[in-house]
C-alpha cells in the first residue's frame, strides 16, 4: 500500500505533519469548549446565582457544615456565618456583559477539561512504546478527576472561607464594603482554578518519577520540609487567623503529597529493568 500524503517514506510523520495532527487536536477542543460556553452564556442565572455568587449567601452549604462542626467542638457559633455584609458593584458600564463572556468561557473550559485532556492524550499516545502506553493507561481519567476534585476544594473549601475574611474585613466602621464585581469573580476565579491545578500534583510526580528527577525517598526525606511549604501555602490561601481554617485547608493538601509519594513508589517499583528512563 502506498504512503498517505502525511507521511514521509519511511513511514513517519515530519514535524510539520505533527504540528498538523495537534492543530486539529486543539481545534476540536476549542470547538468542543465555545460550544459548551454557550451553553454557559445561556444558563446565566444558574452560572452567577447558582454557582458563582453562591459563596456571598450563609446559606452556602460550606458554612452550614462549619456551623455543625463549631457546635461540635465545642465551640458555640464561633465558627457560624450568619451575614457576609457586603454589596458587589458594577463599576464599569460594560463590566456585567464582560464578566458574563468571561465566566462562561471558564465555565466552558472547566466543564470541557477532560475532552481537552483526551485530544492531547490522542495527539501523545501514538509517539509511545507499548509499555509506556501500559503505563499511562487512565491518564485522561486520572488528570480530570484530579483537576475536578480540585476545582470542588477550591470552590466549596477555600472559596467560601476568603469570601467571608476578606468581604468582611474593615479597617475600620466607617469604611464600608462594596466590592466590584470584577474583583470578586476574580478572586473566585483564581482560587478555584488555582487548587485545580495543585490537584495535579500526583500526575506531576507520577511523570518526573518515570523520567528520574523524583523519588519516593527523596519525598519522604523532605517530608517535614513539605509539611512546612503546605502550611505556608494553607496560610497564604486562606487568609483567615484561626487554626480550624488553616488546618481544613492543610490537611487535603498534606494527603494529596502522602498520595504523590504513594504513587512515586508505585512507578519506581513497576519499572522493568530495561527502561532507562
């Protein structure tokens, strides 16, 4: 049989081929996440009051459960939310219809990740020995659900906890909040893609093991060193003054590294012999 027009000779694709396979790659996925953005654009009460604008109500589920848990250390209504006294603004004559674009774009790319994840994996997987496929096999699962579950902390953890510090903070009473919208779906933003992408940390190390700069040992020899950097980061991310906070948001975040070391061992202990990678 002869060689298709995108191969060359001998068989293989040229670079400019491969350029051309992941542009049509990207392309469905840009495709795939404009549709679902419209979708998004569309669904504009259930995008901002249900979702986005959800965080500024007591009545958010995350401070229901701080409420239930307060009462149960003992701790009275310490750690309730009863009002988040502050109004959102629009600033800007066209900062409503921008920001309604803008979220629904993210909400598109959110709700599309995994397809993205699949096409690269498509483009990735035919340039693979069997055995490295062997190792990657779930990879699309494993990065979407990381990146969801992620996204889920972000917004029902750390989202809800910096609303309520800094909508409420005062400097003093007569200074009054009114908060831009822009600033706060970008804090909302942020925050929620933010701990989307340190989720990824197991496939992150599960990747630098396989290729040798990471090792389970070396994790554990730093462990105490990252248990430092996590309440550092736990401290930086929620920037409230109680322990409970801090460790609510510490604690996933020290599991999700005991999860990168498991996985570490797990590669250095699969790999064949033969691999020098």
């Amino acid at each position: 049989m002869a060689n298709s027009p995108d191969k060359s000779s001998s068989g293989e694709m040229s670079f400019l081929d491969h350029l051309e396979a992941l542009r049509w790659h990207l392309m469905r996925s840009a495709i795939v996440i404009v549709v679902l953005a419209c979708v998004w654009f569309f669904m504009k009460e259930l995008l901002f009051d249900g979702i986005l604008l959800a965080p500024k109500s007591p009545d958010f589920p995350t401070y229901k459960v701080l409420c239930r848990l307060s009462d149960k250390l003992g701790m009275g209504e310490e750690l309730c939310v009863t009002v988040i006294p502050f109004s959102l603004i629009a600033t800007d004559i066209s900062s409503q219809f921008t920001t309604h674009m803008w979220l629904a774009f993210l909400a598109g790319l959110i709700t599309g990740f995994p397809y993205l994840v699949w096409e690269i994996w498509r483009f990735i997987k035919p340039a693979l020995h069997q055995h490295e496929r062997q190792y990657a096999r779930g990879i699309v699962f494993y990065v979407s659900f990381l990146f969801l579950l992620g996204i889920a902390f972000g917004y029902y953890i750390i989202t809800p906890m910096t609303v309520n510090f800094l909508g409420t903070y005062q400097v003093s009473r007569e200074v009054q909040n009114m908060i831009s919208l822009d600033s706060f779906i970008s804090t909302v933003s942020t925050m929620t893609l933010l701990t989307g992408i340190v989720f990824e940390l197991p496939v992150v190390v599960y990747f630098l093991t396989k290729i040798g700069i990471l090792t389970a040992t070396f994790m554990r020899e730093y462990r105490r060193h990252a248990v430092v950097v996590i309440l550092i980061l736990a401290a930086v991310i929620t920037p409230t003054s109680d322990v409970t906070t801090l460790l609510l948001v510490a604690i996933p975040l020290y599991i999700l590294y005991e999860l990168s070391i498991f996985v570490s061992a797990y590669v250095n202990r699969n790999k064949p012999t033969t691999d020098l990678s």
